[in-house]
C-alpha cells in the first residue's frame, strides 16, 4: 500500500470512531437479590457481589480506593454518599451519607478526600472514626482531582473564561459514558477555553498556579510516592494531543512521557505503578491497528511495551503492586474499523519480557541509541479470562483494580440491571 493510501486509511479509521455504534446491549432487566458469588461456568473463576446496594460502584481505575494498610476500601453509593468494605468479610458500613464527590482515600492516612457541590469546597473524613473536616474553599469554577502522597497538596484544573466546561458534558450520569463521547471530546479540544492547573496547599490554604494554557488539561494523578511530582494529561481524542506529562510542584521539568513518532499514534489511560516509579498506559501504533500496554520508567528513562491482540484489548488495564500481574476489563467494540468482536471480558494477564525467555536470552542485545537512550524493551501479555461480562452495558465502564493482596480485581457492572462493586477471584475455584 503507497504512502497516500495508507494516510486515507487512517484518515477514514479516526473519522469512524466517533460514529462507531455501541453493540452492548441495553442494560438488563432488574434481578431482585442478585446472587452474592457464583463460578463462572467458562472459566472457572469465582465472582462475588462485594456492595450490597444496588446503584453502588467501585472507583474509576487509577483513583487510589484502599486504605494505607490495605485493609479496606471505599466506593459510592446510590444517593452520592461513600461507604467502607472491609476486604477479608466483606462487610460495608457508610462514612459520607450526603451527595459528595469523591478523590480518593489517602496514601498516608486512612482519609477519604471528597468535594461538596454546595459550597464548592474539599473536604476529608477519617474512615476510622467518621470525623470530617473542611481543608479548603476552592476557586470559581475550580475543582480537585488529586491529593499527593503526604496529603499536604491538592491539585485540579480550573477554567478562566469563555463557555462553561460543562456544556460538553453529554454523559447519562450515574456512572456512564455518552453515546456521543468522542464527538463531546473533539468539540471540547477545538473550544481552546484558557484553564489552568493549580494546587492548594492544605496547611497554609496558598494557592499555586503550575501551568496556564487554552489546551484541554485533564486527569491530574500526583504520584503515589514522590509527594512533589504530578501527572497530568493534554485531554482529547488521543491521536491528535501529545498526551502524557509529567510536572515538579514547583513548576519545573515540564516532560513529554510518549512523544509522538507516527501519525494516528495514540496513547492514554495512564495510571502510576505502586511504587511510583513507572507509568503505564494503553498505547496504540497506530491507533486501532497495534496494541500495547507501554511502561515508562521516569528515573531510568527505560521503556516496556507489552504487546497484546485487539481481541484483548481493554478499555482500561491496571496492574498488582509488584508489577507480576496485569488486567484489563475488556470493551464492546474494540477501536479500529477493522475490529469484527467484542472483547466482552475481565482479563488477567501476565508479562512477559521478551529478552528474558528463550531464544532470545542467548543474543546479545544493544540497550541503548547513539544519544545514550535505552531502546524499547519488548515483551508479551499470556492472557487468562476471568470473567464473561455478555450481559454488561459498557457504557459504564468496568474499571478494574486488583486488591492489595493481589486475590482479586474489583469491578464495577450492571449485568444484573442495577449496578454493583463485584470481585473475581484471582485463582480459579476448587472443584
């Protein structure tokens, strides 16, 4: 194929994806006292119904929801509140019973950060003891979006002028994407609106501003360990943005984390390793056509890509504390016009660097460029099913996450029309 086929190729697959149908079906019937486990008869795996309310969720995947000593954790309930599960019985108690937006819990102590729309300011409330407390009133138009590792800085995006943000808001609400999201996404990075990311300072109330632009900036994580570092994200369809960065709460050493080197590549979904030391990330050369799940270590500057097939591609991936185990929640229509099936699936992989396994241990290897920087390091997902998620509407997304003990991955559906927090089992059943 010449040069000038190929561009109108990959030119039609972009204008495609914003008219893609959805081939989820519509959400299920309601299933009164919907059972509490199960073994999934395809796999092997046991399921269990961790909330039991329905309309309660699990976190967005890269929100921290476990307490420092990892025997909790939270999520949210039908009126907007937030509840505690004890991870070894399952049980669940509430801690916020008003309609909040939750952060996330702390990395230091056991605090959930939360949001109250009424007086647009943040808030804490000790998951031990239920106390709250008020750390700081936000700006206009300003939100919260990260607490860094010491929970002495919060950070967030703020719009300085033009048309309210929140006219690009299409969602059903309740935990689901629009059917129209990509074409919410382009209208949004085409608006230019002049925003900034700020942080506030939880001992002094001081407020910083670190960047100040009329791009889209978005998805603020601080990392888990280091409590000066941010990162953050040039928000829009991800084949046309540059969309990974790094930030010093100091404003300094403003990074690129994947620059671009293709037309229509596309990255996104980024989430910080346990230890802080490395970024993953859905990365796609080009988008729709080769899949990887891409690692980036922000000290040694190295980089993994693990390669996976578009029948397991996932609209999020997450990995365990020690980096063993990785997993993703599947999709209803995998991106790229070539794509014929769904990937309709909680999945755990494992990885697989390619240099370590045979025939390739035996080669010698050049680990670095002419400018001194490592080359890419290769390497493969082996991919379980854990989970046939057949009746799952996902436009809300599944969001998995593993627990600290790395027995299970949490997610979120509503296969039995309502939707509720499940666990899938890590090992498979007993016979």
């Amino acid at each position: 194929m010449n040069p000038s086929n190929i561009r109108l190729v990959l030119a039609l697959a972009a204008a495609a994806l914003p008219l893609a149908g959805r081939s989820a079906p519509e959400t299920p019937p309601v299933v009164k006292n919907p059972p509490r486990s199960w073994i999934d008869p395809e796999t092997g795996h046991r399921v269990i119904r961790i909330t039991d309310e329905p309309n309660t969720e699990s976190l967005y995947f890269n929100d921290n929801c476990f307490t420092p000593d990892g025997k909790e954790m939270i999520f949210t309930t039908e009126g907007g509140g937030i509840s505690v599960l004890d991870l070894a019985t399952w049980k669940n108690r509430p801690v916020v019973k008003e309609k909040v937006r939750v952060i996330i819990v702390g990395h230091k102590t056991p605090r959930v950060f939360y949001i109250k729309s009424q007086d647009n300011a943040l808030y804490a409330a000790n998951l031990d003891t239920g106390e709250t407390q008020k750390l700081a009133d936000l700006p206009a138009r300003g939100g919260v979006s990260a607490i860094n590792a010491d929970e002495t800085l919060a950070a967030g995006t703020r719009l300085l002028g033009g048309s309210p943000e929140r006219q690009f808001a299409t969602g059903r609400g309740n935990g689901y994407q629009a059917d129209d999201k990509m074409e919410m996404m382009e209208k949004r990075l085409a608006a230019h609106l002049p925003n900034e990311i700020y942080t506030i300072d939880l001992r002094t109330g001081k407020q910083t501003v670190l960047i100040q632009n009329n791009d889209w900036l978005n998805h603020l994580q601080f990392s888990p360990t280091d409590p000066g570092l941010l990162m953050y994200c040039h928000e829009g369809p991800w084949w046309k943005v540059d969309r990974i960065w790094t930030i010093r709460t100091d404003g300094t050493q403003n990074t690129l984390v994947q620059p671009r080197t293709m037309e229509m590549e596309a990255s996104g979904h980024e989430f910080w390793s346990a230890d802080g030391k490395k970024i993953y990330y859905d990365l796609q050369t080009p988008w729709g056509t080769v899949f990887w799940v891409a690692g980036y270590n922000i000290e040694t500057k190295e980089r993994t890509w693990y390669h996976i097939e578009r029948s397991e591609w996932s609209i999020h991936f997450n990995a365990t504390s020690d980096e063993t185990l990785f997993c993703g929640d599947g999709a209803d229509n995998p991106p790229g016009p070539w794509a014929d099936a769904s990937n309709r699936w909680i999945y755990l992989f494992v990885p697989d660097t390619m240099i370590n396994g045979a025939p390739w241990k035996t080669m010698r290897w050049d680990y670095g460029k002419p400018s001194g920087e490592p080359l890419v390091r290769p390497g493969v997902f082996h991919t379980e099913k854990l989970v046939h998620m057949v009746k799952h509407n996902y436009l809300l997304e599944p969001n998995p996450i593993f627990t600290p003990d790395k027995k299970y991955i949490i997610f979120r559906s509503d296969m039995f029309g309502d939707t509720y927090a499940f666990a899938v089992e890590v090992a498979k059943a007993a016979p």
